[in-house]
C-alpha cells in the first residue's frame, strides 16, 4: 500500500483539473426568455378571475362557432388568452354546466356554444 502522503498528492492532483468550459450563449438566452405563464393574460386564482374567464370563453365561443362549425381550444386560447390548463379547465367547466359541448377526443377536440 502506498504512504498516505502519495495518496494526498495523487488527490491533490486530480484537484486541479482544467476548470469546465462555460455555458453555451443558447442556454443563457433560453433562461432569458419569459415562460408562456407568464405571459398568459387570464387570472384564475380565484372565483371572481374563474367566472370572468369563463364568460369571456364563452362570449368567444358564441360568437365563433356552431355545433356545424366547432373550433380547436388553441383557437379559444389564442382569442382569450391564458395558459392551456386554464383554457381546458375553463372549457371542462362551461361543459358541465351545460353552457358548451363538445366532439373528438385528444387534440381533435372541438368544442362550440350551446
């Protein structure tokens, strides 16, 4: 077995590598940008925000679509703003109220006012 000095000198060795190269511009930038929550525009942290947006969702579904021309729910989102979740939940709740329907499953879901 080798003295324990050899064995420090060999760890203090390793210890002083080259340092790590710096991160790429593209991973600065991509920290830099906002994220899409933050730039959603819809408030539905309480009642008050939920029952405003519902009735802008709703609002735009009357007046954009039918039962013979139902649109997408990234439509929806583009128009009223908010982040998918949101928009989803916002159209799950006007649909249990009787308010909306809706067709297809997954992303081939349209939905339109009643």
């Amino acid at each position: 077995m080798p003295p324990r000095d050899a064995f420090l000198e060999g760890a203090r060795a390793n210890k002083t590598k080259a340092p790590k190269p710096a991160k790429t511009p593209k991973a600065r930038v991509a920290a830099s940008t906002p994220s899409k929550a933050a730039s959603a525009e819809a408030n539905t942290r309480n009642q008050e925000g939920r029952a405003a947006y519902d009735k802008a969702v709703l609002a735009w579904l009357k007046e954009n679509t039918s039962k013979s021309e139902p649109q997408a729910a990234s439509k929806v989102l583009k128009a009223c703003g908010g982040t998918g979740l949101q928009g989803r939940t916002a159209l799950t709740r006007l649909i249990e109220a009787g308010k909306a329907s809706f067709v297809g499953r997954a992303r081939a879901t349209k939905y339109w006012a009643k």
